[in-house]
C-alpha cells in the first residue's frame, strides 16, 4: 500500500467512530491483532493494531478527560475521591509493518 493509500486510510478511519474503526480494521485482515491497548504516550492513549497479511501497522488515538465524581477511595481520608476518566476518540495513524510478517497463522 502506497502512502497516498494509507493516508485516505486514514483519514477514512479518523471519520468513523472508535467501535466503528475497529470493525473497519477487523475487515481489512481477519488476522488483524491488538498489540497495545490504551497505552499511555504523553497526553494520548494509543491502541495498537498489526495486520500481517494487509503489512500494516494502525494506531487509534484517544485523548482523555478527567472529571471529578463522588466515588470516594477505599482506605483513605473522606476528602480524596476517585477521578472518572472520559476518551475522546481523535485520530488513526496508519503506517507499514516495519517487520511484515510471513506465513502468519493464528494459533
């Protein structure tokens, strides 16, 4: 896949929602594989997914907001409350395998 591709990709896929998006990444390789889910770079949480038999690598970004909510926390003073963390879907990243795989089967 050429870049002109990749970036229409992705571009197509920042569109759709986030449930949407991994419908879309389960359909282009049915062997696609969740690498990272949520990991946490700087001020984005990343998901990631290899499509070995596509040769591609795309990346989910999410961006997430902190409210307060009266959950208090276990075992500590009454002041402290737990934080509810809301995602916000921003943004696909589609870039090539840097490794494509060969001969790729699920076990």
């Amino acid at each position: 896949m050429d870049d002109i591709a990749r970036e229409q990709l992705a571009k197509r896929l920042s569109a759709l929602s986030l449930k949407d998006a991994r419908k879309e990444i389960r359909s282009l390789d049915p062997d696609a594989d969740m690498a990272f889910w949520r990991n946490a770079t700087w001020d984005e949480h990343q998901t990631l997914w290899l499509l070995p038999n596509a040769e591609l690598s795309i990346t989910l970004v999410e961006k997430t907001d902190f409210k307060d909510s009266n959950h208090q926390i276990g075992g500590g003073p009454g002041r402290y409350t737990a934080q509810k963390a809301d995602y916000r879907y921003i943004e696909a990243r589609v870039m090539p395998l840097e490794r494509p795989a060969k001969n790729h089967s699920r076990p």
